[in-house]
C-alpha cells in the first residue's frame, strides 16, 4: 500500500497484502529512510487490495470468503529483481506480476465496492514499495543502493489482512492459498 491516499492511515482502514520477508535486508534501511509506511507498522508487502473494506463491516462471514476466495489461489515463487516507479515512488516489480493481478481481481470480483486504490488507477501494478514521496534525485539514489541486494525471491503462500486503528497498522488474519 503506498502513502499517496491522504487518508490511508484513517481507523478503520483495511487491506490485503502480501508480506515479503525475504525482501526487508534489501529494502529495510531505504523503507525506514523513505516510505512513511513503516513508521505505522506496514511491513514490505506487495499490496493485493487497498482499501478494502471498513473494519467494522468485517465479520466472520467475510473473513470465511475471503479464505475461500483466496485459497482457490496456488502458493508461487516470486522473483523481485528490477525497480520500477511511479510519481514520486520507486517500487520492487513481482515477477510474476500476473499471480498478484490475479489475488486482486478474484477479491475485486467478490467485493465489486473495493476497486483497488478507490478505482484512481486504472491498471493492476503489483508492487513492493520502497520509497514514496521523493524527488527523483533521492529515488535515484536508492535505486543505485538496491541494485546489490537484488534479486530477492519469495514465496508468496499466504496473504493478510491489515487493519489500521488511526496510529498502527496490525494485522487481523491471514489467509493460506491453496
């Protein structure tokens, strides 16, 4: 999830992600440096949908859908080898970028009311944020300094739901893929 929703870190916030711990000795030091994320708890993750929906409106039944639909899905290796950017963000690419599309449009398909980043954009880019908010000359610099530690390769087995109380992001439940 990247910090350019003003209001991403809103109580009651919730999202879907994938946690890439195999990505943090690579990025943790420019994450700390220069996503606003990791000061309210969001580890490396490659997002599958934000914002989801309220935490109020989440109950048993949907958190059985959402394991449901989610583990109609095959755990997958993901490689993470080159960067790629947005304005003002620099991002890990998730190869393959198609198996995170696919996570997003199964829950999207379920929950038509949570448009992935509130229907803003109109194509899926899997990514692992690294940097947002930044002048070019900075996202320069970190791009350079992750060169070394890449490529990083995860296995993607699970995905987790996020919930923000207005200071931290905690996770509420996690969902194993098939």
């Amino acid at each position: 999830m990247t910090g350019n929703d003003s209001d991403i870190d809103q109580p009651e916030r919730s999202g879907l992600v994938v946690r890439v711990p195999e990505a943090e000795t690579a990025v943790r030091a420019w994450r700390d440096r220069l996503d606003p994320a990791v000061r309210s708890g969001m580890p490396a993750h490659v997002t599958v949908l934000f914002p989801f929906l309220p935490e109020s409106r989440i109950d048993a039944d949907t958190l059985a859908s959402l394991g449901e639909v989610i583990g109609r899905h095959k755990a997958f290796e993901a490689r993470f080898e080159r960067c790629g950017r947005f304005p003002e963000v620099l991002y890990l690419a998730p190869d393959p970028a198609s198996s995170f599309r696919a996570l997003t449009e199964s829950v999207v398909e379920r929950w038509p009311e949570t448009p992935p980043f509130g229907g803003r954009f109109a194509e899926i880019v899997p990514h692992l944020t690294v940097a947002q908010g930044q002048e070019d000359s900075v996202l320069d610099e970190a791009e350079a300094g992750l060169r070394d530690g890449l490529p990083v390769v995860a296995r993607v087995a699970s995905v987790d739901l996020m919930v923000h109380d207005g200071a931290r992001w905690r996770q509420r439940a996690s969902f194993a893929l098939g």
